[in-house]
C-alpha cells in the first residue's frame, strides 16, 4: 500500500529492453535506499514495482508487458525523472488516500495553466472512466495522492498544484501531451459500482 505522498524524483540510470519486458535501474539515493532490500514494494510513477537488486543508492525493477503497456513506464528512457514513494508501514501518517500501485489507465496533459503561486493541469481521459472521476474526489496521478477540481466534464478533468508538489514531483516539469498514470481512487470505484448493481437489480 502507498499513501500518495510522493518522496521526491529521481533519475533513471539505464533501461534494459527486451521483447515485451524491461529492466530499469534507478538512482533512489542514500534516504531512500536506506533498508531497503530484495522483494520489497517500490511505486515508481505510481506504479507498484518488486526491487530485484539493490545497492546503497539504487534498485532494480523488472517490469513486464502487460505493466508497459497500460503505464507511461514504456515511454521511459535513461536520464527520465519518475516520482518515487516506499511501501507505507503500519503507523505512518496517510497524508494522502490509500493507494494500490495498480494503475488503470494513462491520461493526456490537455493544458497547463500558470500563475505565480498556482498552477492547474488539465488532463483528457477516457469516457469509460467518468463515473469515478468526481469533482472534489481523490485520484492518483503518477503516484502522487491529488484531489480532482471543481471542473469535470465528460472528458476532461483539472487539478490544481500547490509549489511544494511541483517541487517534490514530475509535475513541476509537465508539459501537454505527456501521458501520466492514472489509479482510480478504489473506495470511490467501490461505492459507484455498488449504487450502479443496486439500480440496476431495481431496473431503474
């Protein structure tokens, strides 16, 4: 499980492409290689990935083709900044929502729109997904824990970022037509599709 609180960026030393299957290795740094070992859960971009080796400031991750191709992982190449999170542990503070690392779908930057102190990124997504795309409602994009703006339509939705998660994500260097992660919030997914059994039992 992941909060979405994104720990920072960090670089992707290399990738190994082979058919239908990746290897990527990523400089993680001292603070967060720190304990990390073998087997343990790393969101990287918001996906969920298996560290494979790892050293005192890097890791590995296979990454397989069914992962390639529903993420933007396939589109990352050496010198690439992913957002990073470790797993949560029992006791850490959920400053975001409880995320899994299981990604549904990507979304396309449609707009970038910037003030000083404000800036509001609108994404295009697909229609299959707008029951759970609400406004005020929590979404994971690119592993990083945001609440969805008060402008939804049938294919399009806004989120408005504060310095600080521009700073501490990829986002601070989004641009439009980029291809961001995108993970459902899953007790939103929960209550739509309950609602939607129920109505239909009743055929209303």
């Amino acid at each position: 499980m992941f909060t979405g609180i994104v720990q920072g960026t960090r670089e992707v030393e290399s990738v190994e492409l082979k058919d239908g299957f990746a290897t990527f290795t990523i400089l993680l740094g001292h603070d967060l290689s720190l304990g990390l070992q073998v087997g343990a859960s790393v969101a990287v971009n918001g996906v969920c990935l298996t560290v494979t080796q790892c050293t005192e400031d890097s890791a590995k991750f296979d990454v397989i083709d069914e992962t390639l191709r529903v993420t933007n992982l396939s589109s990352i190449k050496a010198g690439t900044l992913v957002n990073v999170e470790r797993a949560a542990r029992f006791g850490d503070e959920i400053g975001g929502h409880s995320m899994s690392g299981h990604i549904h779908d990507t979304v396309e930057v449609s707009a970038v729109d910037k003030t000083p102190d404000n800036t509001k990124v609108t994404f295009r997504f697909d229609s299959r997904w707008q029951d759970y795309i609400l406004p005020k409602g929590y979404i994971g994009l690119n592993g990083a824990s945001l609440t969805i703006g008060a402008e939804v339509s049938d294919k399009e939705f806004c989120v408005h970022l504060i310095p600080e998660t521009l700073r501490q994500t990829v986002f601070g260097h989004v641009r439009v037509g980029d291809r961001i992660n995108m993970e459902i919030d899953p007790q939103t997914q929960a209550i739509v599709d309950t609602v939607k059994k129920v109505l239909e039992a009743r055929n209303i």
